[in-house]
C-alpha cells in the first residue's frame, strides 16, 4: 500500500528494461492507475494509451570494390 497526501506526486520509475519486450504493435502501451481513500472509500481510477516512439536507426554501407573484372 502507498500512502500519499494532499497535493503530493508519486513518481514509479520504469527502465525501457521492464517493458521493451512488452510493447505490441507500433509501441503502444497502456496505463492504469486507481486509488481508495481510506476514509470515504472513494474510488479512482483512470487509464491511458499512449505510443512509445523508438528512435530512428540510420544505416549506411560503404562497399569498397578493388581490381574487380
């Protein structure tokens, strides 16, 4: 459980590591979040899609041809 405040963030790291082999097609990832206030037993919940963009990879070849008949 996670205790939190008034006007506090809380922030969950995540390395490329823990999702990479994850992704589906075109990198999209969803994410889901809830909350009970103890209290009141309010419930949050909220989700979200969104696309990871991969960096693009530019690769040149460079053919060197010599004495060739």
């Amino acid at each position: 459980m996670l205790l939190c405040f008034v006007g506090e963030e809380l922030r969950l790291p995540v390395s490329s590591k823990d999702y990479m082999s994850k992704l589906v097609e075109y990198g999209i990832m969803k994410l889901c979040a809830s909350a009970t206030v103890k209290e009141t037993n309010q419930t949050w919940i909220e989700e979200d899609d969104f696309q990871v963009i991969m960096p693009s990879v530019d690769i040149k070849v460079a053919i060197h041809l010599n004495n060739v008949t």
